[in-house]
C-alpha cells in the first residue's frame, strides 16, 4: 500500500493558511481570553514555519 501524504512545501502552505484564518479571527472582535489563546497558536504555527 502506498502511503499518501503532503510535502514540507505543501505542509508549510498549509500552516500559512491557518494562520492567516487565526489572524482574521482574532480581529473579529473575541474576548481577550480568546484573543490570548489564538496568538499562542499563531506562534507555534510560526515557530513550525521556522523549522
């Protein structure tokens, strides 16, 4: 069987997909609690952009 999967090209792309998503929802106007968490993810995302 064959294993099917995404490139680090295509991993990358889709990290930067999601933190563009996370950004918008952030300004959306959320609590400060919800603003809080999304900026810690935002960061990981990031910090695995970096890698």
């Amino acid at each position: 069987m064959e294993e099917m999967g995404m490139t680090d090209m295509q991993f990358k792309d889709f990290l930067r997909g999601i933190i563009d998503d996370l950004k918008e929802a952030k300004t959306a106007g959320v609590s400060e609690e919800a603003e809080a968490k999304i900026e810690k993810l935002i960061k990981r995302f990031e910090a695995a952009l970096e890698d």
